[in-house]
C-alpha cells in the first residue's frame, strides 16, 4: 500500500470509529435523534453508494477503453452483471439504511420482525448505527468480491501474494474493536459490565463440552457435504468453486499456523457476530448478515455450511455464552485445516 491508501485506510477507520464512540454518546445522553450522528451515517451511506456506481462506471467503461500506446493504465477487468448486481444492491442497503435512520415507523415495522428474544429498540441510536454499517460493510464486501473477479479471481490474487497471519490478525482485531466500541466500553459499560454484554466468560465445563461437540458435528457435516458435492459436480467445477478455500488452506501449511489462524478467527468473528449484534437482531437474521460477509462461498454449496454453523454458533450463544461459540468455531476451523496441513505434508 502507498501512502495516500494507508492514509485513506486509517482514515475510514477512524471515521467508523468515532461513528461508534458518537452513537454510544447519544445513547448515553438520551439524545435519539442528534443531527451529527444522522450525518455521520449519511456520510456512510453516500461513500458505500458512490463506491458501488464506481465499480460500475468501470465495469461500463473498461472493456471499451482503448488507451493510447504510451499510456500506463491498468485497470481491472470486471464483470457488468456482477458489477450491475452489486450496485442494485447497494441501492437497496441504501434505501434500508436512510429508512432505519430517518423514519421512526419504518424502525418500529423492523421490530415487529425480529424474534421477542431479540433486544432491538427502535428508539436506540447504537442499534440505528449497527444496521447502517453492517450493510455498508456486506455491501464494501461483496464490492471487493465482484472487483477481484469473484471466486476465481481470489483464489489466483491468493496463489500469486498468498495471504499474511498479521493481515488476518489485524482484519480480526478491527472485529473485536468494533464490537467492544459498540457496547459502549468505558462509556457506557466498564469492562466488566461489557464482558457480559458480549457474553464472554472464562470457559466452563459444559461451553467447553457444548463447544467442542458442536465443532466437531460441523466437521462432520463438512466431510458429508464435501462428499455429497464432489458428487454432484464435475472435477473442474469442484476445483473452481473451492479454489479460493483451497489457496488458503496452502497458505497455512502447519499444524502450529492452523492453530494460530483457528484462534485469531474464532475470538474476531464470534465476539462481533455472536456477542454484540445476535443479542440486538436474533440468530436467523445475525447468520444472514454473517453468510454476506462470506463472499467467498457465494453461489456454492458451501453456502449451507456456512448457514448451518452460523445457526449452530448462535445456539451455543443463546444456550452457553460466546465463549462456548469461541469454542465451536475453532474446533471447526482446526479441524478442516489440520487435516489439510497432514494431507498435504504426506503427499
């Protein structure tokens, strides 16, 4: 990354960042309705829209440039019907989003949807500012996917940089950060106070016989799928479709990588899934957001595995706590990536 990415980079942190301090502050106050945080998340809204017309000017545009010889322009190839897909979409997260922040009745509707189990307060700016910025980042996700040339693409940007333990560490980090920020961590809650929001604890006996025997179930139900799959498609399709999967399993060829990369996204992907937003929006619509976010398997049979663990994590939160979710999780990565790691070292 060059200079001005990092500074763009830091400077998107920063403003979700201080979104999230905003909205806690409101809540804090009683303020529901404060004129700074409704255009803050306007201005998250407006960016994540311009972005998705952005890929598809370019995917417009692209295929018919024709640059003069001595000019040095590289741009991405991109599908128009994906890019096309991605900007309906965006419009419509859009659409949702100045809804849920401008219409008080639009709010209560969503709460009359959601399980009675749920916590969701219409009236809530926090639960105002995780609708508008779960979208915005399904809709930055699925963006990327479509600019990197879908399933396929990942997987040759995967084979041709591979992928870096701290990159992932850092992308979990910012899932921690944001869920603690949004629970209101020493404003709102002391540590203690957010620890138990998020429902973390130091593991007992049944998260750890819960955990591990959900984990273990999911990797069951992987071997059955992956058979059912293989089954179902040709070899070639296979390849294609769990390349990207399949890169990232090479990247992380030991036992002690394995372990490091179960860890770091089991703790990032539970703590923000399952413990800050299952609470507020319920386990059906929590594994919605959570499949978005998983771009990678889009359009693939893997797409009912990912469902059925996001199911089978938020059971374990409702019934145990995150930390048995933690717990599930990682014994579900652990275990598809050590079996890669031995299958590829006995080969």
């Amino acid at each position: 990354m060059d200079l001005s990415s990092i500074l763009e980079f830091a400077g998107g942190i920063a403003y979700i960042c201080y979104t999230i301090y905003r909205t806690n502050h409101d809540q804090l106050i009683g303020e529901r309705n404060g004129t700074l945080l409704r255009w803050l998340l306007y201005g998250v809204v407006i960016v994540t829209a311009f972005y998705a017309l952005f890929i598809f000017q370019l995917a417009a545009v692209s295929p018919t440039m024709v640059a003069p010889p001595t000019a040095d322009l590289s741009l991405p190839s991109i599908d128009l019907t994906w890019a096309a897909i991605n900007l309906a979409l965006t419009a419509l997260f859009s659409l949702f989003s100045i809804g849920v922040i401008t219409s008080p009745d639009f709010r209560q509707r969503i709460r009359l949807l959601l399980p009675a189990s749920a916590t969701y307060d219409p009236e809530s700016p926090v639960h105002t500012t995780a609708w508008v910025l779960v979208l915005a980042l399904i809709s930055r996700v699925i963006a990327i996917f479509v600019v990197g040339g879908g399933i396929s693409g990942m997987a040759e940007t995967l084979e041709a940089s591979g992928v870096a333990l701290s990159d992932i560490l850092f992308e979990n980090v910012l899932w921690v950060l944001a869920a603690t920020l949004g629970v209101g961590l020493f404003l709102r809650r002391t540590p203690q106070a957010a620890l138990t929001r998020l429902g973390l604890r130091f593991p007992t006996v049944q998260d750890f016989r819960w955990g591990s025997g959900v984990g273990a179930l999911l990797f069951g139900f992987v071997i059955i799928l992956s058979r059912v799959w293989a089954g179902s498609v040709s070899p070639q399709e296979l390849e294609q479709q769990t390349a990207a999967s399949s890169q990232l399993a090479q990247a992380f060829n030991s036992l002690p990588l394995a372990l490091l990369l179960s860890v770091i996204v089991a703790i990032g992907e539970e703590v923000f899934f399952r413990g800050a937003l299952q609470p507020v929006f319920g386990n059906v619509l929590t594994t919605i957001m959570f499949t978005a976010l998983h771009t990678q398997y889009t359009l693939t049979p893997a797409t009912i595995l990912i469902v059925a663990t996001s199911l089978s994590l938020g059971w374990l939160r409702t019934r145990y706590s995150t930390s048995a979710s933690i717990i599930g999780h990682f014994v579900y990565n652990f275990s598809q990536l050590a079996i890669a790691v031995m299958v590829g070292t006995s080969v």
